[in-house]
C-alpha cells in the first residue's frame, strides 16, 4: 500500500519536474541560471524534499519486492536491503536537494 500511495505522490511532482525541465531546456537557462533560481528557495526545497522523500520510500519497497521474487531473500535479509537502500537513497537525494537549494 505504501508503494501506491507513494507512486500516486509522485504523479503531480514528477509532471512537475519535467514541466521544469522543459522550460529551462527551451528556454536555454544555464546552470548557473538555474541556480541563481533555486537556490534560497524554500518551495524548491519543500518541492524536491518531498519529491525525495517519496522516491526514497517507493524504491525501497520496489527493491524489497525485486529482492525476494528473483533473489528468494527473506525476513531479516530483505528488511537490511531495503532500509539499506532506502536509507543510503534518502541520504544522497537530501545532499542533492540542499545543494541545489540552500546554498
């Protein structure tokens, strides 16, 4: 239930991303222009914490299922990999999202 919850999340913030995506590419931004645009923002902070937040959660379960369907892991093992993997996700998604945003 968690994985849907987090997919049907996602949906909006991931249209959103890529309408971002799309303006800045044909609008010819630079990256330094896009900093200059997010960074001090606290709504692209929230924005893509969120976004983070999600994807993190959704992977992991995704990962957790792929595990024991292919690799026949179980219990303790399936739960180390994925909070392992949802963790160290989590972790390198927030570094991104400061960078872009707090500095």
């Amino acid at each position: 239930m968690a994985q849907r919850l987090s997919a049907m999340a996602m949906v909006p913030l991931i249209a959103g991303h890529i309408a971002v995506m799309i303006y800045a590419i044909q609008g010819g931004l630079s990256t330094a222009e896009i900093l200059g645009r997010t960074q001090g923002s606290i709504g692209w902070f929230v924005f893509y914490g969120v976004f983070v937040v999600l994807a993190s959660i959704h992977g992991a379960i995704g990962l957790r299922v792929i595990a024991h369907e292919m690799l026949g892991l179980r219990d303790r093992a399936l739960d180390l990999l994925m909070w392992g993997f949802g963790i160290i996700t989590l972790t390198l998604g927030a570094r991104a999202v400061m960078a872009v945003t707090l500095l």
